[in-house]
C-alpha cells in the first residue's frame, strides 16, 4: 500500500468519494491502475460523516436509544469498509506496475496561480466545474435507470403479468425488484432468517439501483412497531451492507468527480467505473459478514 492509497481510503471514512481525491489530486494522473481502482472502490465502500447522521436520523425515527445503537453501528461499519475497500481492489486488480511513489520521488506540478485572490478565484471557477460536472453525470446515470424502468413498469400491467404479480405478492416490475430477487441467496449467505432474505435482498436491490438514502429509508419503514417486517439482527446487518456510495447513480458522480482532477485518465477511470463500484459493493457486504458473526441472533 503506498502513502497516497492510504491516505485517500481513510479520507473517505470522513468525507465523500468526491472530496476524498482531492486530498491526493497532484498523484492521481500519475496512478497506476490498481490505485486507481483502490481510490475509487474506496469511494464506493464508504459515506460520508455528513451523511452519517442522517442515515442514524432516519433509521433512529427520534429515539435517542436507537439513535447510539445505529450511530455504533454505522461508524464501525465505515471505518471497516476501508480495509474491506482496499482488500476487495486489489483482489479485482491486483497490481502489475512499478508504483511511481515506490520509484523516486514524486514530482508535483507547480501552481499555476500568482496570489492569494488568484489562487482563491481559480479555486471557486474549480469548484463550479467540479460541481457542474457530477450534476451532469448523475442527471444522465438517474435517466437511464430510469429509461431501463420504464418497459418493466409498463410490462408489470399486463393481466398476465399483474396475476401473476398478485398471486406471489410481487410489487410492480422494476430494475430494483430482479436485484432484490437476485441478491436474496446474499442474504441467506449474511446469516439472514430465510423469511426475511427477499426483504433483505429488495433493501441491497434498491441500494444498488437507487441510492442508499433510498435504501434506509425503506429500512427505517421496515422498523415501524406497527410492521415489524423483519428483527431488530436483520435489521443491524442492514445497516452494515447498506453503508456505501456503491450504487449506479454514484458511478456518474465518480466519474463526473475524477474525469476534473484527472483528465488525462478518462480512459481509465470510465473503465474501471463499474468495476470499483461492485467492489465497493463486495466490501460493505463483507463488512455486514463480518458483523453478523458478532451479533447476538434474536
């Protein structure tokens, strides 16, 4: 591990996937493309401390007891998700070239400003383009899912369909729903009772899908006394699997984010995208592994 993958993997356990690059920015053009993969899975397995307490806000529902247990929780589970991170990239893509850090020196580009007010103006025009650029990409990645949605929704109303749909409990036919389906026997493999592994599977579903706001906020519904659609264990290892940027949506943000600070490893970046996400995915997962073996069963 060199000085700039490390420092960027914790940087994320404080900050998001789009601050976290800039505390390595003047390395990243010259990265190999196992650290670069390492930078953005580590974007991908973890969030933000800002959002962090909205996701204990929203699964917590007012409670001040539950708002500890989840605070616990999703703190470990980000501070565990970057080691889980950095195993999971370099598993997908182990490293094969000579590290520049591990060669020499690093030699760091001089600034191209003159002053303070130079330096400050170039820094808001940096921004601005920086900001402009994830809310392209994440408008056109939210559109496309969207697209993709729109045959199944409209095929879930065909009387056949919407029989079969009723007769099973299905909801309506979404991108969402195939994954949750899919990714049921990942839950029964996270020590999930097997009558709460398609809900589980719906929650990773619409994290992958959607986003993971989405996501705890299903979550917190399945919580409701009134419900009480899966137990108080599910739902903690929930809290574990779902903790990370990696979902579709965020792969416009990471490349809208790196494609600014890097542009010469466009290339690299739109190729490794998809693959740094799915291992963002793999690390919060295991992390939910990890922490079922830990906790109580009911």
């Amino acid at each position: 591990m060199t000085g700039s993958e490390a420092l960027v993997v914790a940087a994320n356990i404080f900050v998001g996937q789009t601050e976290a690059p800039l505390c390595v920015k003047p390395y990243i053009a010259g990265m190999t493309r196992s650290q670069l993969m390492t930078l953005m899975t580590g974007g991908f397995a973890t969030v933000s401390g800002g959002v962090l307490a909205a996701y204990v806000g929203l699964l917590s529902r007012g409670d001040p007891d539950l708002a500890v247990i989840f605070t616990h929780h999703l703190l470990t589970a980000s501070v565990l998700s970057a080691p889980a991170a950095f195993l999971m990239a370099k598993t997908l893509v182990p490293e094969t070239e000579s590290a520049p850090e591990e060669s020499g020196p690093a030699q760091l580009a001089a600034g191209d400003t003159h002053n303070v007010l130079d330096a400050l103006a170039s820094g808001a025009t940096d921004g601005l383009w920086l900001a402009l650029n994830i809310a392209t990409m994440l408008v056109a990645f939210v559109a496309f899912l969207a697209l993709l949605n729109w045959p199944l929704e409209a095929l879930s109303t065909w009387t056949p369909v919407a029989a079969w749909r009723a007769r099973l409990g299905l909801p309506p036919l979404s991108l969402q729903m195939l994954f949750g389906v899919a990714l049921t026997p990942l839950a029964a493999a996270m020590s999930i009772p097997w009558e709460e592994c398609r809900v589980f599977g719906g929650l990773l579903g619409e994290k992958l899908l959607a986003t993971e706001l989405v996501a705890y906020q299903s979550l917190a519904s399945l919580l409701d006394p009134d419900s009480a659609a899966i137990s108080r264990r599910t739902a903690h290892i929930a809290s574990y699997a779902l903790c990370g940027f990696a979902n579709f949506a965020a792969i416009g943000v990471q490349i809208g984010a790196l494609r600014v600070l890097a542009p010469d490893r466009r290339r690299d970046i739109t190729r490794l995208a998809l693959r740094a996400m799915i291992g963002g995915a793999l690390a919060s997962w295991l992390t939910a592994c990890v922490a079922a073996v830990f906790l109580p069963l009911d």
